[in-house]
C-alpha cells in the first residue's frame, strides 16, 4: 500500500452517510498516509430549504467544521453558512469564502502536495488548485444514467464527465461495463470493482449470535435487503411479490417475511406508490437506517438476500458492494438481471420476471446448505478491500515513479 502521503479526497456524500467504498477506501489508506474527507458543499436553495424545516439549527450554520474520524483522517464539513449558489455575484462570493476555509484547513492539518481524488464530474473545478501531485477520477456510476438528470442536463454532465477524465492522471472505475465506456478518455483507466469488509461479515455470520433487536420478532423465513432504498430499487416488482408471498408457505408451512433495511430516498411518484403499497402489508418490514457496524448482524439475520433492482443504464453500470456483503454472509441471493449479478451467476440466482423471481427464492432457500454457504464465503474471501487498496496504491506507485507499463490494467481477483 501507498505510504507517506497526504490525500485530499473530495466526497459525494457526508461521512457519516451509509457506507460506500470511498469510506472503506479512505480508512484503509488512512493507515499509512493522511486523509481529509471533504463533504459536499451544501447548495444553496436546500439548505435554506432545511433550516425552515429546522433540519438544520441556527447553531450549526457556524463553520466550517473539522473533525476527526479516525487515526489520520480528519472530516471537512465545508460552512452552511455560505453555501453553493449558481448565480453572479453571489456563486464567486461564495465559492471564495468555501476555498479560503478549506486552505485554511490545509494549512493547519500541514498538506503538502497532496494526491486529490475525486467523485464526481463536477468536481474539475478542483484540478491545480492544491499543487498536487496526483489527480484521481473515482467513477462508481454512470452519473449521467441518475434518476431525475433530465435530457438537457445529461449532455452537461457527459462534458463534465469527458473533461475531469482527460485532465486526471488515473481513472478508476467500478465496473467492466463502466471500463468499457470510460478508458477511451484516459489511457490510464483502470478497473478495480468494489469489495467487502470480509472478517467483518463472516465473523458476523459465523457465530450463534441473536439476531439485531429490530428483527427478533420477524418471522422466518426471511428474504432482506439491506442498503440504500432509492430509485434504484424496482418497488413495484417487490411490492407484487410482497402480495403473492403472503400466500406462499415454504416445506414447513412458513410465509415469507420481507424485510428492507436502509434509508429511504424515492423521487418519483411511482416509486412512491410502490413503497406505500409495499408499507401497508403487513408481512413486509422496514427497519430504517442502521448504523454502519450493525450491517453485518442485519444481513447474517436474513435466510434469503435480494437485489431487486430496476433494469436501467444507472444500474447495468453499477458493481454492487451489498452483493459482496451477501457472499461473505454465505446467504443465497436472488437478483433481478444485472450485469453485476451476472459476474457472479455460478452463486446467484438471477430472475427476469416476477414469476422467475418468486421460484428462485423458493429454490434458493430450499437448495441452500453448509456447503454452498462456504463457497459463497470463499468467492467473497477474494473479493476484499485490501486486495482492492492494492490494486488502487500499485497504480498509484506506478505512475508517481514513472512507470505506466500497467495502463488499463483490469483487476478482477477471484470472479466467480
């Protein structure tokens, strides 16, 4: 692993946000350079928008905020107080008083040259403002696919996207699919797919341990999802297979139980329809937001996991880190036909339709053994974020010393 270096990481979500592979990213490289974690900046409409909700206090618009959160990462919350405005004069008054207290951070925390890495197309704003050494394009999506960018702002996004990409010195990406479509704006693109905190989840399933508190009560068998319920979930296909598993009963007489675990964020109407269907049955369970450690218990708690997600050009970009969670659980997962699934057929089961969908839940629990459990288990041991913070810091070594004989290296350890 890289060692020695300050890493300014630019993020798209808070820290304290479900995780995704930019924390376990970060506390890992945090294990041998220094780390700071910069939030979004908050925009401008949004935030005045919380504070009359009072979702944000008066006292909490004073800042910026740093904080620590663990050995050598420290978390920049940039001030509410002057948040991101898009219109003259107030977006360059604004955008002054964000860089100042940033630098100012900088300056105290003693960054030198830092690599930057960034998530988001939009974030080009960043490039040379920091002498850095190193620029870094993160993509995990295909961002332009997002629910809700509308026809006019996608070819926007796309020229962000085409730009960042060109003036970064590594590209890394998440997904073969995202490889294909990005390594013709960089030759240095590199594929290194998300992973799985491995002891951490087999330890969790591995034991004699009671299930979490909020699933005590829930009867088996259970079919979960845990992670973020937004659009990417296909809420009108659970919700027709939440009805018929009412009336469905496993060898022992038992009917599926669902249970959703993860916050909630669905911006269109049908989405929202599908999830007040999906809330009035009484058999279908939403457990809300958890903490990060209390993942693991939530999916060792399941007998069945899902990834129910819509089939659309966000999603068939996406390298789904719940999926590794779920192998390293050892627990049979159903998918609908995603690319990400596919990686992975010879251990999950992938349904098409509703009907495919409900016989592979039945199937899977039924097949279901000690013996398939362990080879899930052994497929998610090849799949961790050490092997991925390798792969990350050998480009990075690679190209700070000169040597690009690696460009576009694929990194797949152990597929399936």
């Amino acid at each position: 692993m890289i060692e020695g270096h300050d890493i300014l990481c630019f993020a798209p979500g808070p820290w304290d946000d479900i995780w995704r592979n930019r924390h376990y990213i970060m506390t890992r490289l945090a294990r041998a350079n220094r780390v700071l974690y910069v939030e979004p900046w908050a925009y401008l409409h949004p935030t005045l928008r919380q504070l009359r909700r009072g979702q944000i206090r008066l006292v909490d618009m004073h800042g910026p905020r740093l904080w620590q959160a663990g050995t050598n990462l420290q978390v920049f919350q940039p001030p509410l107080w002057a948040p991101r405005a898009d219109r003259f004069p107030l977006s360059v008054t604004t955008r002054a008083i964000y860089m100042a207290s940033l630098r100012r951070v900088l300056k105290r925390l003693r960054f030198r040259k830092p690599i930057l890495w960034l998530f988001l197309p939009d974030m080009e704003v960043f490039v040379g403002q920091f002498d850095e050494k190193l620029v870094i394009y993160h993509i995990v999506d295909e961002y332009a696919g997002y629910a809700g960018v509308s026809e006019a702002w996608r070819p926007v996004l796309q020229r962000m996207e085409q730009q960042l990409a060109r003036r970064a010195d590594l590209v890394f990406v998440t997904s073969p699919t995202l490889y294909e479509r990005k390594r013709a704006l960089n030759e240095m693109t590199y594929l290194v797919p998300n992973a799985v905190d491995y002891d951490t989840f087999t330890a969790a399933a591995g034991g004699e341990a009671l299930p979490p508190a909020d699933m005590i009560t829930v009867p088996s068998p259970i079919a979960g999802y845990v992670g973020a319920i937004n659009d990417k979930l296909d809420l009108a296909l659970l919700g027709r297979i939440a009805h018929r598993c009412e009336q469905r009963h496993d060898s022992q007489g038992r009917g599926w139980s669902l249970v959703l675990v993860g916050p909630i964020t669905i911006t269109d109407d049908e989405g929202q329809r599908a999830l007040e269907d999906l809330r009035s049955q009484p058999h279908v369970h939403f457990l809300g937001r958890i903490n990060v450690q209390d993942v693991p218990q939530h999916v060792a708690a399941c007998d069945l996991c899902l990834l129910p997600y819509r089939i659309n050009e966000w999603t068939q970009n996406i390298d789904s880190l719940k999926l590794y969670e779920y192998l390293a659980c050892g627990k049979p997962v159903v998918a609908t036909d995603l690319p990400a699934a596919q990686r992975f057929s010879a251990l999950v089961r992938i349904a098409t339709n509703e009907e495919e969908f409900l016989a592979s839940m039945d199937a899977a629990l039924k097949e279901d053994s000690p013996e398939l459990r362990a080879k899930r288990r052994e497929v998610a041991a090849q799949h961790t974020w050490e092997h991925r913070v390798a792969a990350l810091s050998a480009a990075i070594e690679d190209h700070l010393s000169g040597q690009r004989s690696h460009a576009g290296k694929v990194t797949l350890e152990g597929e399936a």
